[in-house]
C-alpha cells in the first residue's frame, strides 16, 4: 500500500517532464529504462555491501541518485543520496539506509508498473497524461482500501479530477466519498475512466 495522500511524493511526474524541457515520449522511455534498470530494486548494493565491496555498492547508489533525481522520483532519490554518504563514510547506518531505499522502490516500482502499462482498450477511452493516471491510481487505491485519505484527496484535487472525470462523474465519485461508501465511489471511478487496477494490485501481479 502506497503511504502517501498523492502520488506526487513517490513520483512527481510534472518535475521529470520538465527535465527534459516537455518532450513526454522521452520522458516515458526514460521511466521504461529506469524500470527495466532497476527492476530488483536495491538488491545490487545489498549484495555488494555484503560482500564487502563498497566500492560498487557507493557507485551504485550514485548512479541510483541521479537517474532517479532524472524522473523526478524525489524521494527516492534522497534516500539513495543518504545511502552514498553512509557507505562513502562508513557510517554504522549503511544497511539501514539501504533498507530505507529498498521501501522506496516498493512504493516508486508498482506506480511504475501502472503508469507504463498500455491501455486495456484504447478504443474505448484515450490513455490520461501520466500525472492525471497516477492521481487516478492513488485515488482509486485509496477507495479500494477504505482510507478516509480519499476524502481528503478528492477535495484537494477536485479541479484536476474535474478536468480528468468531467463533472457529472466527479460529483458522484464526490457525493459517495463524502457519504464514505468508497465502494460506490470505486464503481463510479472505474466507470468513468476505465482507469487500470490500483498500485496494490499491480503490486502482486508482478511480484513486488
């Protein structure tokens, strides 16, 4: 289950397209590399540590620091800045901080996951932007779990959810969330979008 209210913490998509001054099919074969590249997450610089090779391991996570800072995958990329400096330094917190960076993948890799899936029928509903997806998919994770969260989001976001859903299918997605049936609101949601499954889901689907 992914801890943040909006999918922004885990992946600013907004930030990484600007990076490479709006040019959205570069960006998306960006986030293809980095999730073929880093696909068992922080297993190389544990097994490198373990070995006793910091070398690799310090190398590792620099290379990890900037292709994530690239995507705009900010917290990940300040957890593999943390780990560079406690295994540059030898700190007594080097598997602590690789521990921090492994639970970031497991939020950052399933968003991923959903992000980069094709459409189930593009002849149905057009593929949103990739940040009108991923607050889709927080929205909707959100609802399947029941979190009170999604209240809160839907207020929040209400203008861009507005423009994703249209008004008519905002304001039932808003009267069941504020009315806490989130499985109506779920319905309602996948109705109005056929938005892909949320994170959790792909989360088990691919193993993660």
């Amino acid at each position: 289950m992914l801890t943040s209210n909006h999918p922004r913490d885990i992946l600013d998509v907004t930030d990484g397209i600007d990076r490479v001054m709006g040019d959205r099919q570069l960006y998306q074969r960006m986030l293809q590399r980095f999730r073929r590249d880093y696909a068992s997450g922080a297993l190389a610089a544990e097994r490198a540590l373990s070995m006793g090779d910091y070398g690799t391991a310090q190398r590792w996570t620099h290379t990890l620091k900037g292709a994530s800072g690239m995507i705009g995958a900010l917290a990940l990329h300040a957890k593999a800045s943390a780990a560079e400096q406690a295994i540059r330094t030898g700190a007594p917190t080097q598997r602590e901080a690789l521990t921090a960076l492994e639970n970031e993948f497991v939020r950052l890799l399933p968003l991923l996951d959903v992000l980069l899936a094709p459409p189930a029928d593009a002849t149905v509903a057009p593929r949103p932007l990739l940040e009108d997806r991923a607050l889709l998919v927080r929205l909707g994770e959100l609802l399947q779990n029941g979190d009170g969260a999604a209240v809160d989001l839907v207020e929040e976001c209400a203008a861009s959810l507005a423009a994703i859903l249209g008004d008519a299918a905002l304001r039932q997605v808003e009267a069941a969330v504020n009315d806490f049936d989130f499985e109506s609101a779920l319905t309602a949601l996948k109705a109005a979008t056929m938005m892909p499954p949320p994170a959790a889901e792909a989360s088990a689907r691919h193993g993660l």
